[in-house]
C-alpha cells in the first residue's frame, strides 16, 4: 500500500483509467464478435455496419491512447481480410 499522497493518488487514477480501458476494450471486442456473427449468418449489411464500427472504436482507441497503433493496424487488416473475402 502507498503512504505518500502522491502515491495515493496515482493508484486512484491509474484505478479509474484501467477501468474505462477496460471498458473500452470490451466493447471493441463485442463490436469485432458482432462482425463473425453476422459473417455466420450471411447476413451482410448487418456484418458491414458492425465493420465500419469496429474501425471507428479501434481507431478511437489509438487516439486515446488505448490500445497501441499497430495492434489496431494489425487487428484493422485481418478484419478486412475476413470481411472481404465474404463479399467476393
């Protein structure tokens, strides 16, 4: 346990921001979910829409500072891979 203030106070915070990463992560992982269900389904406009919703949070999540560029990079291509290959 930390007996500076400062300490004290770092805990707090890194406390709230591990919980709204958490957060964050988890409904970029729903969202990723969502897309192979759909893909199972056949259902595609639905699989499109979950898509385009997976690269605006994974790439909101690099600008916050969430999840590293190239893992969204990384995560970003083989999705589009997938998606793709579905369409052809």
């Amino acid at each position: 346990m930390a007996n500076h203030p400062s300490a004290l106070k770092r805990m707090k915070q890194n406390q709230k921001r591990r919980l709204r990463n958490k957060s964050y992560r988890s409904r970029i992982n729903t969202t990723i979910k969502n897309i192979f269900t759909a893909l199972d389904d056949k259902e595609n406009e639905t699989a499109r829409l979950h898509y385009r919703q997976a690269l605006a949070r994974l790439d909101s999540a690099v600008n916050k500072g969430i999840i590293h560029r190239k893992t969204a990079s990384r995560r970003i291509s083989r999705l589009t891979k997938k998606v793709e290959a579905n369409f052809s």
